[in-house]
C-alpha cells in the first residue's frame, strides 16, 4: 500500500508540475516573434509594480484611466511626479517597491499611465 501512495504523490505532483509549467506568456506559440504585438514603453514596468495599486485605487492612489483624479499630478508635471515617484508618498512606498527600476523606466511607467488617464 505505502509503494502505491508513493506513486500516486509522484503522479500528482507531476501533473501539477505539467499544469504549472503551462502557466505564463499567454501568447500563441505558432505566431512569428516578428508579428508579435510591440511593448509599450513602460508597460511592463506598470504591469509588475505599479497595477496592483493604481487599478484598484489601493492606498489613495489614482487609478489609471481616472481623468479628474489624474488632473491635479499631471498639473504638476513629469518631474514632481517622478520625484513623488522616487520618494514615495503617503501609502506609496518609494520607487513604487520598484528598486531594480532606474528613474527613465520609472517615467516610462508614469507615461504609461498619464496617457490612459487623460480625458
């Protein structure tokens, strides 16, 4: 019975390994790289630090795609909101908890998110 058990944990686990390793780039395997979609500038950056908190309104911050919440930072310009960025804010930790992030991806990111939250 245990030699049993023990083939059954091992056959669990390497279906989870399976179905795990399935996980991750959603695109299509048969399409050329060349035909993939191009990143946008700052995408990737927002995706992995900045998404969690600024899509939800987590912590006061503003969400993406908000024009009116947006209006005021914007009015303050690319080099206040870099350095809020930078510095951190209250419920913002600083670099956004980004700090392999040099400051030119982290405008990127500000881009990316300023050009979605415009009216």
């Amino acid at each position: 019975m245990k030699a049993r058990f023990s083939w059954r944990l091992t056959f669990v686990a390497l279906a989870a390994a399976a179905l795990l390793g399935a996980c991750g780039d959603p695109a299509d395997p048969d399409r050329p790289a060349a035909e993939a979609a191009p990143e946008v500038p700052g995408e990737q950056t927002y995706r992995r630090f900045c998404l969690s908190c600024h899509a939800s309104g987590a912590a006061g911050a503003p969400r993406v795609g908000d024009a009116r919440a947006w209006a005021p930072r914007i009015e303050q310009g690319m080099e206040v909101m870099l350095r809020h960025t930078i510095d951190g804010m209250p419920g913002m930790p600083p670099r956004g908890m980004c700090t392999r992030c040099d400051d030119d991806e982290l405008r990127a990111a500000i881009v990316y998110m300023v050009e979605r939250s415009q009216p």
